[in-house]
C-alpha cells in the first residue's frame, strides 16, 4: 500500500507519540526496523503518519521502548485499529484538511474548553449566524465553499447527541457577545441559541466582561480539547491562515495556565446567564 499523500492529524499524532517513545528510549531508527522485520524507511513514514502500523506491532515497539504505561499502550494500540472512517471524510477534497482535523479531534476527546475573544465558538453558532459570519470572508468565499464549510460547521454540534457527549466549556468575550453578524434577528437568535446550550448537561459557558480590562491572551482564539491521558491532549489554534494543532508538554503546560486565567476573570455560569440575557435586552 502507498504511502498516505495527506495523513489525518490522529495518524500524524499516532506516528509522533511512537517517535517520542522511541527516542524517550535512546533506539535507533534501524533498531526499531529490524525488530519489525521492515526496511529502514518504512519507520519514518509510520512516525509521519504516512504508513499505518498494526495493534499488534504498536504493542511490541512500546514494550521494547520499555514503556511502563499501560494506559498510554491501549490508547495508542486503540488508535492503530481505527479504521472507521469519520462523518467529516465525506467533505474531504472539497475543504482545507485542517478544519477537518478540527472535526475529527472533537470527535476523540473527552472534554473541550474553549476560549474566543471576538466570535461565538463554532460548536455554538447557529446556521444563521454562521452564514453571516462565511459571508464577511474576505476575500468572498465561492457559493460552493461557503455551503460546504457552513455544512460542516452545523454536522460538528453532533458531538453535543452523541451518546457520552464530551465535557465543553467555553469562556466568552463580551466582545464577541457584542459582534453583530447578521441582522438583529440573527444576533438575538445566535444569543438566546448560546443560553439554550449553555443550559445542556455537561456544557459552561462563561463570560468575561469589559469590566475585567485587558488580560494576557486576549487576543487568542483557542481550544483545549482533552483526551483520555493527558499526555494526548492537543490544543487547536484558530488564525487567519487556518487552524494549528499543538501538542508539545511545554505548548500544553502554558495553554493549561492560560485557561486557568482566563477561567479566573470570567463570571460564574449562571451570572453569566444573566449578562448574556442583559446582551439580548440592549438589542
């Protein structure tokens, strides 16, 4: 089988954990080839996540890389076997890969916390709102494009029914309260929808006020989405050249502290309620 031209962020995150035991264990690339029998190269591309690897031989390099972590192993054995393809594939040639990687790593995790400055987080927003907010790309983006990525933007909230949905948590701005996508039906409607989900078991949203002033961070948009250990947690970086999936201990330590802060300056859950039924009043 060839290699994978665009291998998704979960193989390319499944490749660089095997990498990371490897090295963590001081063997060679051509160590790690003889002991599954395979030609040199062959280790490179299943670290890149351009090869697959079995369960089975996921297994054996972790036990030869003497990990002591059992957890770590089924995880990892758990993502070789995944061959299922996600809902999000089908847009795959018609969308940038990254925001489909953003769809696949909500689908994987156990808990999402986000932190948004100027807009609604896309787990929240309304088609309506959503449209308006495709519609202001500049430059404009083609009719088609548009329809694809507003149809991925709503098919994403299906994480919210899934049978055990993922804790979310989201510290909002009242900037992007404030932001007027839309006419005022829209804006009223994209509100009352975040109070309506804000009510769902298993999802916070919290707001920080102007009243806090200025804060490091604030000009980020981010999401912190955990996985079953936390040495797979990654965080998803929103920019205007596309999203970025971080995953290194330091990016991951200093993301922690900065949701921390973050969460430290934003009102409880249901004050919050109450300043986002204030945002509806002044419309």
């Amino acid at each position: 089988m060839p290699p994978r031209s665009t291998p998704t962020a979960r193989q390319r995150r499944l490749g660089s954990e095997l990498r990371r035991l490897r090295e963590e264990s001081g063997t060679s690339v051509q160590w790690a080839a003889a002991l599954l029998g395979v030609d040199r190269t062959r280790i490179p591309n299943i670290e890149s996540g351009r090869i697959g690897i079995s369960a089975e031989r996921v297994r054996t390099l972790a036990r030869h890389y003497g990990c002591r972590d059992p957890e770590l192993v089924d995880l990892l054995a758990a993502m070789a076997q995944e061959r299922k393809k996600g809902w999000w594939e089908r847009h795959r040639g018609a969308l940038p890969p990254g925001l489909l990687d953003i769809c696949e790593l909500e689908h994987h995790s156990v808990g999402l916390y986000t932190a948004v400055t100027t807009h609604i987080p896309g787990l929240l927003q309304t088609e309506s709102h959503a449209r308006a907010v495709f519609g202001a790309a500049d430059p404009p983006l083609p009719e088609a494009e548009l329809q694809a990525r507003l149809a991925l933007r709503m098919s994403r909230q299906q994480v919210f029914t899934r049978e055990r949905p993922p804790l979310y948590e989201a510290v909002v701005h009242e900037a992007a309260l404030r932001m007027r996508f839309g006419g005022p039906g829209v804006v009223r409607e994209q509100l009352e929808h975040v109070l309506a989900q804000s009510e769902r078991e298993r999802t916070t949203v919290r707001v920080i006020p102007f009243s806090a002033g200025g804060f490091p961070g604030s000009g980020q948009s981010f999401t912190y989405a955990a996985a079953a250990l936390s040495r797979l947690d990654t965080v998803q970086l929103d920019s205007s050249h596309g999203s970025l999936l971080v995953d290194s201990d330091p990016k991951l330590t200093r993301y922690r502290g900065l949701l921390q802060r973050l969460r430290s300056l934003a009102l409880p859950a249901a004050a919050s309620r109450d300043f986002i039924h204030t945002v509806v009043r002044d419309l």
